[in-house]
C-alpha cells in the first residue's frame, strides 16, 4: 500500500511543552543554537509538507509566546494535565478536540518532542510515508542500534540479549537488525488513537531517522546539542535549497554589525564588524559561484567603505528594497528563487519573504526570527555571516556530493 502524500489539511502536528519542567527550569525556552527548543519543535513541523498546521499545548503564557512567533496555534492545557504525573497521551487527547475544530478533515496527527532538537521536516515526511506505505496504525522514528545488549539473569549475572556471550564472539554488523526510539516523533491514525487512546494503537512502523541521537534532560545535554549545532551546520537548509542558491544578498546594521553604534562628540558614527565574517565573504567571492551584494537603508558611508573593504557591490540608501532587487535580479539575469537574503529587522521582512531562501542572525527581531527559513547560529557581526558562508561553500551544487556528509 503506498498511495500519495496526504492532503495538509489531513495532518496536524501536536506539542506538548509544559512549563514547570525540574530538571531544566524553562527548558522549552532554552536555546539550542540561537533558537529555542519549543521554536525548533515548531519550525520543524512547520517544514513538512504535509501538515496544515501545528499546535503547541502549553499551561505557560512564555512558552505560548514564543511558539506563536515560530507560526503556531495554541491550545490551554489544563493545570491538572501539566503536571509531572500527566502522561502525554493525556495531553495529546485533550488538544484533539480543538485539532478536529480547526481541520475537520483531520486523518493524521504528528507528535514532536521539544526534547530532540534535531527534527527535520524530511524526518517527519518520511515518517508519514512509512506509516502511509505500510499501512500501519502508527509510526516512529527510530535509531539503528548495533549495540550488544545485556540484561541481569535470575541470580544477577549478565546474559546476552540479543547475542549468545558463551559462543564465539559476534562482529557488531553481525548481529540481528535492532532499533530504539529516537523519542522525536511518534505519527499516527487520529482515530485510532482516539479509540484506543495510546501512541501505540495498532501497527507500527519502523521510520529509521540520521540525527543525533540526543534526547535533553539535563543541562549536559542541552550544552552537547548546542555544541552539535554550532560544529555540525545541523541547522542548515537542505542540500537542495542551498544548490539553488546564485545570490547573497545582506542588509548591513544587525547582520554585517552587532546593531550598536558608537556616536562621539561631534556626531561621527562609527560600527564593529567581525573579521570572521569577512574571511568567510572573501571565501564566498573568490569561489566565484554567488553573485553579493550589501543593500542597506543606512545612509552612513561607513557601510560603502566596509563593501569597498570586502569587494562586494553594495547599494546603500535604499528605502524600497524589494524594488532595489526586483531590479537587480533582472540585470544579472536572476530571480527571486536563486536568492539567499539575510536580514535582522521588520524593515527586510518584504524581500525575505520573496526571496528563495530567507535567513537571519540568532538576534535577529523576533518578528524575523518567525519568518527566516534559516536562523543563522551566531549574532550578528559576532560571526553570522562566516556560518552562511562556509555552509554555502560546502554545500553540492549540481552534480558535485555533499560535503557536509
């Protein structure tokens, strides 16, 4: 049984993110590279097809707040099912109701952990389409794990689970295929668990995921997973969004700067840049493959010597940018769908949304923050723009593998 993708309508996408976590205080809100966890769970559904919508159940007006800026839909939970006994299936259940409200048509519900923050919208499509293939009940995502597992036998002595310890030792590629959750999504028949009232509510199948195997439940965690997301371009788009790319274009202030400016007695201005930053442009440049330019509203000349510095066309004064692009483009022979515009405030909010691939730095305004494809992992003019780059750089581009692998 394979079938085609469902309708978006069909789908939804439920979190759950409580606010009184112990382990983690505010642990929903904590951020793993720039973006926090509830944010990353919301973006990640948001970037499946085939979900209509996504909802975050949440006792915490923070938690609400946050996950709305990322484009979700809120659902109260109730105070008795935000406790540390409250299963999630109890929680699940009780957004059904509003999920059914809004989608009448509602066929399947996706459920994300906040606690893997890694989940890709490419995890969650192909998780709907093992159930869909298979025609299963429900799915999960899954880890292959080629470990030699043990348990205690009667007397306490270790025994072999899924290997015989007393034959000739196994080769790990040997032993017999084996999976553990990854704990990311579970996808199921809403009306099968409607009726039965457990993720696990009739036939599962087995989604095999490659991301970091990390769930957070303590702070050593969460520093892991930031570690992972700034070393590892986990954030990234994918490979063939990155590929289509043929222009960079950036505003100034906020991407190129921290957004400060130091004013002297006398009115002269001046701004800090990072030198990361314009290595990795330099890198950019020379590659030969990404036409750049800087396209900024700021009137200062400051931002004419810093693109002077770097070799890259710049356009400065500019209060209609989509205009200036729209015009632009059309002179190199571009459109809108080969450009990467990286922007910080409401002001670039226009061409981002017409760009091909929007993104901006970690401090971006929080209205950014909710519509940029790609959130860059570090603050602007504290090494942003060298993220962009070396990502771009590596990236395939037609024909050529992936070096990010």
């Amino acid at each position: 049984m394979t079938g085609t993708a469902p309708a978006p309508e069909a789908t939804a996408c439920i979190i759950l993110a409580r606010g009184g976590s112990k382990g983690i205080p505010g642990k929903n809100l904590r951020p793993v590279g720039g973006v926090s966890l509830i944010g990353r769970a919301v973006r990640a559904g948001r970037a499946a097809p085939s979900v209509g919508a996504v909802y975050v159940s949440t006792d915490d007006a923070a938690i609400a707040a946050e996950a709305r800026l990322h484009g979700a839909r809120i659902i109260h939970r109730p105070a008795d099912l935000a406790g540390d006994t409250a299963s999630s299936e109890s929680g699940w259940l009780h957004a059904l109701g509003p999920v059914r409200a809004d989608l009448p048509a509602l066929e399947r519900l996706v459920f994300l952990q906040c606690t893997s923050p890694f989940t890709t919208g490419e995890d969650i499509e192909a998780c709907l389409a093992a159930m869909r293939g298979q025609g299963a009940d429900c799915a999960i995502s899954v880890i292959e794990d080629h470990s030699f597992l043990w348990r205690p036998d009667a007397q306490g002595f270790g025994t072999g689970i899924n290997h015989d310890e007393t034959g000739p030792r196994m080769r790990r590629q040997d032993l017999p295929p084996a999976f553990r959750e990854s704990g990311a999504i579970y996808c199921v028949r809403a009306d099968a668990f409607e009726r039965v009232g457990n993720r696990f509510c009739g036939r599962v199948a087995l989604c095999p995921v490659d991301h970091p195997a990390v769930e957070i439940d303590s702070l050593r965690d969460l520093d892991l997973c930031s570690q992972l997301a700034r070393s590892h371009g986990l954030d990234s788009p994918a490979a063939d969004r990155l590929g289509r790319i043929r222009a960079v274009v950036m505003d100034f202030d906020g991407v190129h700067t921290d957004n400060l400016v130091i004013t002297d007695q006398n009115g002269v201005e001046s701004v800090r840049t990072s030198r990361g930053d314009g290595m990795g442009l330099s890198l950019l440049r020379e590659a030969g493959h990404w036409r750049l330019m800087i396209l900024s509203k700021e009137r200062n000349p400051v931002v004419l010597r810093r693109a002077e510095k770097l070799r890259i066309e710049v356009q400065n004064a500019t209060d209609d940018k989509v205009a200036a692009l729209t015009g632009w483009l059309a002179r190199h022979g571009l459109d809108w769908g080969q450009l990467l515009y990286v922007g910080n405030d409401i002001n670039d909010r226009a061409a981002m949304e017409r760009a091909g691939l929007s993104a901006c730095p970690s401090d971006a305004h929080p209205e950014i923050l909710g519509l940029a494809d790609w959130i860059l992992p570090h603050p602007g003019g504290h090494g942003a723009l060298r993220a962009m780059a070396d990502t771009l750089r590596a990236a395939p581009r037609a024909g050529q593998p992936d070096a990010r692998k």
